[in-house]
C-alpha cells in the first residue's frame, strides 16, 4: 500500500504560471513534510519542508500548503521559470524509536515553456 | 556540491559479473540509505544504516549485499543481477533523530545486460 499519493504526474505550465503539485496521507503518526526536487542526472534535494503544527510554509517562490484534517498537503510554485523544470517529490516522515522513515510519492514531472 | 559523493557515476555489467558501488558522505551524519529508482515507481528504500549498524532491509533480494564499514561509507555489493535491477541506485544521509531531511548523491545509473 503506497503511504503517499501524489498527483499529478505530469505537469507542463507556461512560465509565469503557478503549478500546484497534490499529495495525500493516510498514517496520522506522520509528522513531517518534505518536498524534494529533482534535476535530471541529479540525486533529489530538500526544496521545502513544513511540519504539521502551520497550515503554510512560503520559501521564496515555493509554498506549502497543510492541510491536517484533511490529510493533504501540497506544493504551489509562483512565477514559475524554465528552471524549475524537474521532477518533485512529496515526502511524508515518521519518527522511529531508532530510525525514522521517509516515505515518497511517485514524483510529477514538471515542464515550463519560456 | 552535493556532501555525499556516489562512484562509479555508471554502470553496465553483465549477470555474472560481480561489482560495488560506493558511497561517501562528509556532512558528519550518522545514518546512510540505498535507495532504488526505477521509472515510474516511487522512490524503494532498500537498506538503513545507523551508527554503522544496519536496521533495516526492505526485502531486498539477497544479490544486493550492503556494507558500512564506518558512519562515512557505504557500498552496496551486487553479484549474479537481473536485467530487470537496472536502475539509478542512490544513496542518501542524515542525521537520525532530527529530522525527515535526507542528502542524496547523484545516484550510479546501473544497466544490467
């Protein structure tokens, strides 16, 4: 059973424009939410995280939304650029009495036209 | 430049061949990841490491043998693969107990002939 549903898969936008990437969790012992991005040929790295206590967290042009009761969270780029093409990740972490674990959506693949 | 460093940057290799892929973090954490990332699929924890000693394996098939000789390195043996093991292998650290946020390499883009 996949832990984190992200949505969508794919996602091209004219530059300017502000995509929003979705995703939805099940485990309420959840507690934290990264977003990573991805370039080709790149490992993924943070891009923003927020914990579950704010219901928005901004980061230049890159925001969260929380959503606690209704289990989601999602990711808005304003202004977009021809740079921020990548694929994005959503994350969802749960602390272990050894080791937490961090569960990934499958990604959304970004394109933004110039 | 990313704090942890992955070689070889690619991989061919035959199903009979043996190799390992390494990893190594200089960001003083004190756990180390393999992941596998394959098309389409979301991101397979396959192997944690903390303080050098492993605490999970994700089902992981046993021609996948991981190794941590120290909380700096991690290579990851692989022997007699399928074709079906190609894939980007990544590997990952943090520092266990302070949060969810994970530094990735750039990963060994493995194809198995």
């Amino acid at each position: 059973q996949q832990q984190v549903k992200q949505s969508p898969q794919s996602l091209i936008v004219q530059k300017g424009g502000i995509p929003i990437i979705n995703c939805a969790y099940e485990n309420t012992a959840f507690d934290y939410f990264p977003w990573y991005q991805q370039f080709p040929g790149k490992g993924p790295a943070l891009l923003i995280a927020i914990r579950p206590d704010v219901s928005e967290k901004k980061e230049g042009r890159f925001t969260i939304s929380f959503n606690k009761s209704a289990k989601q969270f999602s990711l808005h780029i304003m202004d977009s650029q021809p740079g921020d093409s990548a694929t994005y990740f959503c994350a969802s972490w749960v602390g272990g009495s050894t080791l937490g674990r961090l569960y990934f959506g499958r990604g959304t693949q970004l394109t933004v036209w110039p | 430049e990313t704090g942890v460093t992955q070689t070889p940057r690619h991989l061919v290799m035959g199903m009979t061949n043996k190799k390992s892929l390494k990893c190594e973090q200089h960001l003083g954490h004190n756990a180390m990841y393999w992941y596998k990332q394959s098309a389409k699929k979301p991101l397979e924890l396959m192997f944690v490491y903390n303080f050098k000693e492993q605490t999970e394996n994700n089902s992981v098939p046993s021609r996948f043998s991981p190794e941590c000789p120290n909380s700096s390195h991690l290579f990851l043996h692989l022997h007699t693969l399928q074709p079906e093991d190609s894939a980007l292998y990544l590997c990952a650290s943090s520092q266990e107990g302070i949060t969810g946020d994970l530094h990735f390499g750039n990963g060994t883009r493995l194809t198995v002939t």
